[in-house]
C-alpha cells in the first residue's frame, strides 16, 4: 500500500480542517431563523385584524421550526410604504443580531405576462440595494410560480 494517499489526506486536514457533516445541527446552533415579513395594510380596523392574522401565521412558524430543532424568532411591522417597512425591520433586526443574513423572494414565472412586472414588483431587488448600500449583505432566492 503507498504512503502517500494518508500522508496527503493527514495534511489537507491539518490545513483544511477535517469534513464537516452538513447534517449535523451542532454546525448550525448560532443560526436563527427569523421570519421577517411587512405588510400593508388599509384602515384602522383592517390592520388591528391583518395583525392578529400575521401574528397567527408567524407563531405557527416559529412553533414549527422548533419542532424542527431550530431556534426560531418573529418579527412584524406594518405600514403603508412596504419597502421602508422592510428596511426599517432589516436594520432593527441587524442591530440585534449583528451576524444577520437577509434572504428574500423574487417570484419567477413560466411564460412572462406583461402585467408581471406590475404587480409583482422589483421589492427584493429595491430592498437589496438599499442594505447593501449600508453594507448589510441580502440573497434574493427565486421562487417558482
């Protein structure tokens, strides 16, 4: 049997590390997940209910993510200017946990109608350039429609 196969894996642990177990949890217990979602919304006594339906939504969340093992948090604001929500909540998020990565959803159609563009707007990509511009870092994810 050579020498050199175990001789060469023994240095590229040395200089690497050995491999990790994406699988394991314990390379995850500093992460939180954070639900961080803004809405608008139209009336005194429609957003007291828009607020009590989020509140539902994001406590149903959080409870599943820690049935899953996840520490998981929630967040809410509500506004009539989604975009400034967003960015309102990023930033009272980042100032808690400094360590944050922002994640957001672009949907991504089959076939492109022309009405897309207006009413599933460029939020995430707004949103992303505000942050980074503060230096946050944000990672828009596709969703398929």
């Amino acid at each position: 049997m050579p020498a050199g196969p175990p001789r060469l894996k023994r240095l590229r642990h040395a200089v690497f590390g050995k491999p990790r177990d994406l699988r394991d949890r314990r390379l995850f217990e500093h992460l939180s997940l954070v639900a961080l979602l803004a809405w608008v919304g139209l009336g005194a006594g429609e957003v007291e209910r828009l607020q009590a339906g989020i509140r539902a939504s994001l406590d149903r969340y959080v409870a599943l993510a820690n049935r899953l093992g996840f520490p998981a948090r929630e967040r809410m604001r509500i506004g009539t200017d989604r975009l400034d929500e967003a960015e309102a909540l990023c930033r009272e998020v980042l100032a808690e946990m400094p360590r944050t990565m922002v994640f957001a959803g672009k949907l991504i159609f089959l076939k492109e109608r022309w009405f897309h563009p207006i009413l599933h707007n460029q939020m995430a990509f707004s949103l992303q350039c505000r942050l980074q511009w503060k230096g946050l870092g944000v990672v828009i994810l596709p969703l398929r429609v």
